[in-house]
C-alpha cells in the first residue's frame, strides 16, 4: 500500500517538475535566467519530494557557501545525493555526457539545467573547462563530483583534478562537501542495506527508484566543509585536500 502511495505521488512529482520547468524555461528567454529558473525550480521539488518520500536531511556547514558563485566537490554514491543537495540549496550540477544521453534520467538532468561534459575525452576540456568556469562568474553553485562516478559507500575514490580548474581560474574558493546516509528503515547505513540507497555500477534506475521509495524512512547528513583556496593552491592540491576533508567527515577519524 505505501509503494503504491508512494509511486502515485513520485509520478504527480515528476509531472509536475516537467511541465514547471518547461514552462518557466519558456518564459525565461535567456540561457543564463533559464539555468536560474531551472535551478530554482528544481530546488523547490526537490524539498517537497524529499519530504513527501521520508528522506530526512541534516544540513550542517552552509556557512562555508559563498552567497553566490563557488564550486562545490563531494563524494558521490546515488541520484539521491542530488535530491539531498538541491532540497538544500539550488544549484547546478556537472554531469557526464553518458548521464545526457540516458533515456528520462538525461531529459530530467537537462531540463534542471545540469551542465554536461565529456569525462572520458579530453578533446573539448578546454571549451568544458570555460563553460563551467562562467558559471561560477555568473553566480551559480556549481556541484561537481570529482571520483567520475558513483560507489556503494564503503569508499571514497580517487578525485580527478581537472575540472577543478573551473575554480582556479576565476579565483572562487573550493567549498569541499560530505553527503553521507546514516540510517534506513531505522538501521545503520551499512554493507547490507546500502544499496538500498546507492546506485552504482550496472544498476537499472527504475528497479532501484522503486525499491527507494518502498522505504519508511531514511536519513541522510550533508556538510559543507572549510573551503580551499584557489587563489594559493593549485587544482591538484585542491583535488587532494577536499578529498581528505570529505574522508575525514564520512569515516571519522581513525
């Protein structure tokens, strides 16, 4: 009976965040104010859907966020992780060409106004590297999620330094932030139940949603931590700081 609930809702949702945007979009006449109504609306959604599905979030550190105009890296385990962020506070994020190209989960990305780049061919970095870096001089949070894709939790991958770049070339400090799910269903985040809320590797989207959001409840941290300098650091640095700051706030100190 709740999935069902629960699905008749998400599909009033999903109608719902179509038709908005694509109205909002129409009357928006420029790409820079389409991105903005974009994230805007896709802010709004995401904090009644967060709600109405039970995913409770605890926000901690948002005083580390500029008011406008930064670039933000976290860790990365789930679509969730951008309902998480985007209930929080409106943004845009960086996504891969291949999520572009995925059937409905590409369409809901462009029409949320994420910006998408080639992760696996360095022939348009230089073009990517400047679109993502006029984000940030027109005002927006830019999320980007340097391990390329997606775990199980258990570990935090290697962070690739390059899109980082974006921060070093308009000065903008790098805001490092921790997305962590602490419990589902009342247990502890763990090896047996994480994939419940993770989406990795080969997992089809639809069995996953579905499963998601037969859930009672689920709960979910997000931090924002000490940003980092660009203005002294290098993107490498950078790179290996955040991802040091964000392991520390996801395992704990040893």
């Amino acid at each position: 009976m709740r999935r069902t609930y629960r699905l008749t809702g998400v599909l009033f949702f999903f109608a719902l965040y179509i038709f908005g945007a694509l109205f909002l979009r129409f009357y928006a006449v420029t790409d820079l104010n389409r991105r903005r109504v974009s994230a805007w609306w896709t802010h709004k959604i995401c904090r009644w859907g967060t709600r109405f599905l039970n995913l409770r979030i605890t926000a901690e550190g948002q005083q580390n966020i500029p008011a406008s105009g930064s670039l933000i890296v976290s860790n990365h385990m789930s679509y969730l992780d951008i309902l998480v962020y985007s209930a929080i506070r409106p943004a845009v994020y960086v996504s891969s060409k291949e999520v572009e190209n995925t059937f409905f989960l590409g369409f809901m990305a462009k029409i949320g106004g994420t910006y998408f780049i080639e992760r696996r061919s360095t022939r348009n970095i230089k073009d990517e590297l400047s679109g993502l870096t006029e984000l940030i001089r027109q005002g927006f949070n830019v999320v980007l999620f340097p391990e390329g894709t997606s775990t199980d939790g258990s570990k935090i991958l290697p962070f690739r330094s390059t899109f980082i770049a974006g921060a070093t070339e308009t000065g903008v400090d790098v805001v490092p932030a921790c997305i962590k799910y602490e419990t589902i269903d009342g247990e502890p985040f763990s090896e047996q139940n994480c994939d419940s809320v993770c989406w990795y590797g080969d997992m089809s989207f639809a069995p996953h949603f579905l499963n998601f959001i037969g859930l009672k409840k689920t709960t979910a941290r997000a931090a924002w931590l000490s940003p980092i300098s660009s203005g002294t650091h290098d993107r490498k640095y950078i790179s290996k700081k955040a991802q040091e700051l964000i392991e520390l706030s996801y395992f704990g100190a040893a």
